[in-house]
C-alpha cells in the first residue's frame, strides 16, 4: 500500500467551506445594509471610486451619439433650409407680381374718368415693346386701325403727355415718345401763361426749351402745360417741370431743361386720346373767303 507524503504547504479550507463561509457574510452583510444601512458609507465611498471607471466606459457611447446627432440635425438643418429658399423665391416672386399690380392700379386709376377729363373720350392701350431701333425713342402699343387709332393722335398717361402716334398698322401702332429729337409740343407755361415750344433732346430722355429770350420768367419747378395752339394736343394736358434753367447775358436766348412729367418709356398702359375737333379758320382766312364769294369775277381775274 503506497502512502502519499503530507503536502509542503497546507492548503486551508475546501472549497466548499469557503463558499458557505462567504455566503453566510453576504447574507448577514445584507440583513444589516436593509435593516440598519450600515454599509451606506462603504457605498457611497465605492461610487465616487467607480465614477471615472463609469464615465470612461460610457464616453464611447456619448460620443457616438452625439455624433449621429449632429448629422442628424445637419441634414434637418439643410431641408429646412433649402425649404425656406424656396418659400422665399415663391415670396419674392408673388412680391414682385403685388408691386406690378399696383403700379397697374395706379396707372390705370390715374387715367380713369374721375381722375382725367379725357378718359371718357380716350382708349386705353397696351405697351408692347420699344421700336427696334435703339437709336429712336418709340414705342408699340396693342391699337390700330381696327380700334379706330389714326396718325396724329396724341398718347398721355396718368402723369401727363407720353408722345404721339405717327405709324398706324391693322392691330399695333407706333407712338413716338415726347424726347424724340425734333418732336415738338406748343406748351404754356402754368404760373405766368408765358407760351413756348418744347423739343425732346434725343439724348438723355430730357426736353429742352429752345428760343426762349433771357429775360423770360422761368424758374425751376415751373410747370409746362399743352397750350392747344397746334389742334394736335388738347390743352390743359401736364407736359414737363422745368429742372435747369441758365441765362447768360452774352447770349440772346437760355437754356431750359425739362424733365418730363410722365414716365414717357416706363409705361406699361397708355390712353391714346381722339384728335381734337378742327379749329375755326382765322380771322384772315374768312375775309379772303367772304372777298371771293363777293367778287367771283375779280377772283377769276386774279387767278388767270
């Protein structure tokens, strides 16, 4: 029979016996926490100890979604932006549509009868486009023969005087602008009836009023009205506010700017107005006329 040698060093308690002698303290360490909270101390000791170990095994976590969050809002961020833009351009557009609707409004209450005289006799009309030269200041409007437009008819807006049409076509007309060079308007002016004659410059969309003597009395901020002197433009009709006025006394006649009162290319609804009605014939017209129906025999001599 073979006898193993005792072991160099003992080995203590079995496993067993540790194992109950470790559950018997948990147990009692338990009964005594939830009885008498004798290890709150012990507890709140180990938490502050395991605070890092905690916020160490945590931070990934944080960090990933925080991360996940910040794309998140980034992607919210650019569809709500890309949203507003487009409401902004619909409001911008729908802006700029009200704008030219009221500048319309306005225009046409300018021209309607309780604001102009002429309203009732005139026709209102459409701007089409400018001429196609760019060197000339005209413009076409939706009217021609078949609404009753004729050559000579004079053009105004709700501000005063825009042209007259000189080329008439089935449907459009052509109206050539008050600053048209050579275009010319007898006027009057509104303070002292001093009488003129109007030109447009052709240059910068400014009339000019040529030999008017120095002495004349025109200030700036007069007012030019249609004196009707010409049978082409009814008279009372707001031409031109003068802007310039320079005398000199080296030179016989001043020079006078004006600017005129309607938005003469800015249109976009015009009223063309009827001529006006044939003047009488002057007073020398009528004698040779009451001469010659007195004495056919002398008229016939004369002629021959």
């Amino acid at each position: 029979m073979i006898h193993d040698p005792p072991p160099f060093f003992h080995r203590g308690p079995s496993p067993l016996a540790r194992l109950t002698f470790f559950g018997l303290v948990a147990i009692g360490l338990m009964i005594a926490d939830h009885r008498f909270q004798a290890l709150e101390a012990v507890r709140l000791s180990i938490s502050v100890l395991a605070q890092p170990a905690q916020r160490a095994a945590s931070l990934p976590g944080e960090v990933v979604s925080r991360v996940s969050d910040y794309f998140a809002n980034q992607d919210r961020l650019m569809r709500d932006n890309q949203a507003l833009k487009s409401q902004l351009l619909e409001q911008s557009a729908a802006a700029q549509q009200a704008k030219l609707l009221v500048k319309e409004q306005e225009l046409l209450l300018g021209m309607a009868p309780g604001k102009s005289k002429y309203a009732s006799e005139g026709m209102v009309a459409e701007v089409l486009y400018n001429a196609r030269n760019p060197f000339i200041r005209k413009i076409v409007i939706d009217k021609g023969l078949t609404q009753g437009v004729r050559a000579g008819m004079p053009v105004i807006d709700g501000s005063g005087v825009v042209g007259q049409v000189t080329n008439v076509g089935t449907f459009t007309s052509e109206v050539t602008l008050l600053t048209e060079k050579g275009q010319s308007v007898p006027v009057m002016l509104v303070r002292n009836g001093v009488r003129a004659i109007i030109s447009g410059s052709g240059k910068d969309g400014s009339l000019e009023v040529p030999f008017m003597p120095v002495s004349a009395d025109i200030q700036n901020g007069d007012l030019f009205v249609t004196s009707g002197i010409d049978g082409t433009y009814p008279p009372g009709l707001v031409v031109a506010k003068v802007t310039t006025v320079e005398k000199n006394a080296a030179f016989v006649f001043a020079r006078i700017v004006a600017k005129p009162a309607a938005g003469v290319d800015s249109n976009r609804y015009v009223m063309v107005l009827p001529m006006p009605p044939a003047s009488p014939p002057a007073p020398e017209a009528k004698a040779e006329e009451r001469k010659r129906a007195t004495n056919p025999k002398g008229s016939r001599r004369e002629s021959r």
